[in-house]
C-alpha cells in the first residue's frame, strides 16, 4: 500500500460529460502528480502541484483541469469528455517538489467513455 | 527532446534467465533515472534509481547499467522468477524548479516457468 487514495477506482461514462478524480497524498507529502496512462502512450504526465500550487505542466488537454486543495487533496476535472479520453489516471505523491526521490502511485482510476 | 525510448515492448523469459530492458534518453540535463515495477491492477512502485555519476548501481537481483556518453541506461533482472512478471518503466528527470519524471512507454515481462 503507497498510502496514496484515489476515487474512483472505476468510472464508466458518455461521451460530452464531466468527471472529478481525487486524490488523497500520503500523509505528509506536499507535491501531487497526475498521470495518464493508456495502452499505446505508456505514462503521460499531466500536471504537479506543490502545497497548492501548480508546479508543472505536462501533456493536459485544455478540457482537462485540476487543483490542490489547502488539506493537500487534489481534484483532477475533465470535461467534455472524447472516447479516447478513457484510460487509466494515476495520482501520485512525494515528499519535494522536484524529480528527485520516489514517486508513489496510487491505483488509479480507470475511466471509460463510451 | 523530454522523450525516453524504451525496448522492448514486451519480453518473455524462462525462470532463472537473465531480463534485460533498455532506454535512451535524449535531454542531457536528466540527471535521474529510475525504473518503476506495475503489477496488474496497481500504481507503480520504484524499484530502483540511479545517478549519472556512477555508471552501475545493484539492489539484489536488479542493476542498472547507466552509459552516460551513449545516452542509455539498462535495468538488469538476474535469476528472473515468475514473481518478477510485471510492467516495468524506465524514467528520467532533470533537477530543476518544475522537473517532472518523463516515463519510457514500459515493457511486460513474463517470467515462464
């Protein structure tokens, strides 16, 4: 167990709609990732925040958006949502904000759209 | 530019054989390079990392072999047992105000008995 709590673990939807994932860090870490997974793109990386703070930017579509929250939780939002927008989305936490050190994952949240 | 290669896309291997899997980097500022393990159903987990400092790092069964002047770095699976069957990722990231890990696109490893 990472210690890292993402909800839901499996979301079916239609095409045009929006969703929220969440994610819970483990406790203590201030830095929260967003990752995309599908079968032919491997891990994308979407978005970091840092104790609330947008940290970097990856490959996030513009329909996509998320945010940290004071308590450290992070949302992430999509909306208007396209078939090939399903795939799995990993959050993770670390401790520092930067690339050093270990990442933890949690165990997704796999989003169909159909 | 940000862009990890990794190969091959899947490989099999008998029980006790030798797993290798490879990446190649492009950004000369990456400067940390781990490898990742997924099981089906979980998040990744780190298995092991590596500085561009030393050129090998071992953690029991696992190496990494890093080439700095060729850009590529290798992850070693010595003694492969079926409970090494997993996805696993190689990644890379520069130090930095904003640095985020750049994944490789992953390989499955079916360890056969």
């Amino acid at each position: 167990d990472s210690g890292v709590t993402q909800t839901p673990k499996h979301l079916i939807t239609a095409t045009g709609q929006r969703v929220t994932l969440r994610c819970s860090p483990r406790s203590g870490d201030l830095s929260v990732y967003w990752y995309q997974q599908s079968l032919d793109q491997g891990l994308q990386f979407l978005i970091q925040y840092y104790n609330g703070e947008e940290r970097a930017k990856g490959n996030i579509l513009e329909r996509f958006s998320a945010q940290q929250f004071p308590d450290l939780h992070s949302e992430l939002n999509l909306s208007s949502l396209e078939l090939g927008d399903s795939a799995l989305y990993f959050c993770a936490s670390s401790l520092r904000p930067q690339g050093y050190g270990e990442l933890f994952f949690g165990e997704g949240s796999r989003l169909t759209v159909l | 530019q940000q862009q990890v290669k990794q190969s091959p896309q899947s490989l099999i291997v008998q029980k006790g054989g030798i797993s290798i899997i490879n990446c190649a980097y492009e950004n000369t500022a990456f400067d940390y390079f781990p490898w990742y393990q997924q099981f089906p159903g979980k998040g990744p987990a780190l298995l092991i990392a590596i500085r561009p400092d030393v050129s090998e790092k071992k953690e029991g069964r696992f190496t990494i072999s890093f080439n700095k002047s060729a850009k590529q770095f290798s992850l070693h699976i010595m003694d492969s047992q079926p409970g090494d069957s997993a996805t696993y990722f190689c990644a890379a990231s520069s130090t930095g105000t904003a640095s985020k890990l750049t994944f490789g696109t992953g390989t499955r490893l079916q360890v056969t008995l």
